[in-house]
C-alpha cells in the first residue's frame, strides 16, 4: 500500500515531491491531521455547503474538497481533513455524530445483505467498505463514487436481464 501510494502521488504531474515513501506517508498523515485540528474551531461555518457540494459538484464542477481548503485554509486547495472533517464544518458535532451513524448503518444493512444474498451484493459491500476506508483520511467528499458503483451496477444488472 505503501509503494501503490507513493507511486501514485508521484505520478501527479503537479506535485513535486522530495521526500521517500516512509516519509511522505508520514508528511501526509500529519497535514490531514492538522487540518482537522483547524477544523475543530469552525463547526459549522459552512453551513451545510459541502454536503450540498459533495451530493451535486460532480455536475456543477465544484470540488468540496476546495471548498475545505478555501473554508480552513483560505486558499484554492484540494484540502483532505479525514473522515470527520466536512461533517464538522457543516453541521458541528451534531452532524458528524449522525453522519457517522449513518455509515456505520449503511455498511452493517450492506454487510447483512452480502451475508445472506452472496455473489454481486459481496462485490458491492467489498467495494463500498474499501472506498469507506479511504474515506478515513480523504473525508466522505467522493460521495459520488458510491452512486457511480451503484447505478453501474443496477445498469449492467438490467442489461442482463
């Protein structure tokens, strides 16, 4: 995973990085880690802007991730602040202790599912788990990757039929 991410963050054109793969991994958890500390004083400022953000900007061109940078740092950033970091800034506590319920119901409904059905509901829950876990140091602003693997999913089931 080490290597799979380094060459990965290398591999964007953009960035320019010095450090090796220990530390980038390190660099990288540290500045997540900052931001969410930033983030802590400003609950709620945003007011609900990245979940609206996050549900639409796919097809409005917004980045929520931006708009963490812009309402954190000030600046036009692709900005990550872990998994609590949006929620906090919309909503406050409050919001982040329901979004949190929230994913853990979803993934123990999905987890009961593939328990019981097998064969595609397994891909499903294997796949939407994995993109949860990612969500742990990016934030729950890829929501559209869920729809995506959902509604391609239902597509292609459909095309079978």
């Amino acid at each position: 995973m080490i290597v799979i991410g380094f060459i990965a963050v290398q591999s964007i054109e953009w960035q320019h990085w010095r450090l090796n793969a220990l530390e980038l991994i390190s660099y990288r958890a540290g500045f997540t880690l900052n931001i969410l500390n930033r983030t802590i004083p400003l609950a709620g400022s945003t007011q609900g802007e990245l979940f609206y953000y996050t549900l639409t900007g796919f097809f409005k061109s917004v980045d929520p991730r931006v708009l963490v940078g812009q309402a954190v740092l000030g600046e036009n950033h692709s900005i990550t602040s872990t998994i609590f970091g949006p929620a906090i800034l919309d909503f406050g506590w409050i919001g982040m202790s329901i979004q949190m319920f929230l994913i853990g119901f979803i993934l123990k409904m999905l987890h009961i599912i593939q328990k019981h059905v097998k064969s595609i509901a397994t891909a499903i829950y294997g796949i939407i788990l994995g993109q949860t876990l990612i969500w742990i140091e990016t934030g729950p602003t890829d929501i559209i990757v869920w729809f995506f693997l959902y509604f391609r999913n239902h597509y292609n089931n459909i095309l079978y039929l």
